[in-house]
C-alpha cells in the first residue's frame, strides 16, 4: 500500500506562525493548492493520513470541540472538492507529558496503519517542520520537506539532516509523488 502521511497546519492549512496555534474554524484557511495536492495523491491510490500535534487543547488554548469543527471544516470542503482523507490523527498532548504520540515519536503513524489493518509498501511524510522529517526519517518514511509552514531554506546550514525532497508547498510535492511513485 502507498501512503502519505500529511502533517496539517503548514502543508494543508496557513501556519499560524511560531508557538501559536489555529484555535478555530475560521483560521483554518487552506493554502493554495493543498485541496488540488490531495486530490491527485488521491487519484494515484495513495491512502492519506493526517498526522499533526494540536497540544493548543491541552494548553487550554482552545477546545476539543474546537479542534472537531476545525477538522470538519476541513474535511467538508475536501469533500465539496469530491475527495476525502482517510483518516486524522492527533497528539493533544504537551511535549512534557511525553506521551508515544507526539511527533516526533510513531504513535499516530502506527495507529493509522493499524486502524486500516495495512502495510506501507512505500511512504511519504510531508511535513513542514523537522519534528516532521524526524518522524519520517525514523518510521523509515520518505521525508519531504514544505516550505509553505514553519522551515525556511535560509536555515538550511542549521539542518541536522538534508530531507529527502524539498517543494514548495503541498501541491508541488504531490506533483512530484505521483509522477515518481503514482
């Protein structure tokens, strides 16, 4: 099975910017192309999993019930786009709390594989930060790297490690994908 592992805000939604947090449904604001990137993974045969820490809820930051119109809203309009993912993951958690889900550990990725009963033949991670590329570069996922979210190449030199595909957004990335491995 081929999967794509998505991170969310900063690949598929606007990056809030450093230590804040999209609290609410009219934050979320797709950044251009996302829809359409899904869209052609989708078409490849990709199963697609979003997998994004939200520690915002338990920061008190905003809700659960927040996050869930959060997440409808998105997967409403994919759906206005006739295209879905197959499932969202979240870590609700603190860094401190050190739970097993928070990237850049493999709670989520293994419970979405799990939770479809599959195998990952070939993945991707497309992430826009290195708690993203760790967690691929771990789970032995291809580790692609965003620069619509939170990374900026101008820190390149400051790289622990070179990902394994650098685009510039989402779109590009899955134009790539699907052309190489579709």
């Amino acid at each position: 099975m081929k999967v794509v592992f998505l991170d969310r805000d900063g690949v598929i939604n606007k990056y809030p910017g450093d230590m804040r947090y999209v609290t609410n449904a009219a934050e979320f604001v797709f950044i251009p192309g996302s829809i359409e990137g899904i869209k052609k993974l989708k078409e490849k045969g990709f199963k697609i999993f979003v997998v994004s820490n939200q520690a915002g809820v338990s920061k008190g930051i905003y809700s659960h019930k927040d996050l869930d119109k959060i997440t409808k809203k998105m997967e409403k309009a994919l759906k206005k786009e006739k295209v879905s993912v197959d499932g969202v993951y979240y870590c609700l958690h603190r860094q401190q709390e050190e739970c097993d889900c928070r990237k850049p550990k493999l709670g989520l990725l293994h419970k979405s594989l799990s939770d479809f009963n599959i195998k990952a033949a070939v993945s991707f991670f497309v992430g826009d930060s290195f708690m993203d590329m760790k967690a691929a570069q771990t789970f032995g996922a291809k580790s692609v790297l965003v620069l619509s979210g939170k990374e900026k190449i101008s820190n390149r030199n400051k790289w622990e490690f070179e990902p394994d595909y650098i685009f510039d957004n989402l779109l590009m990335a899955a134009y790539y994908i699907c052309s190489h491995y579709g």
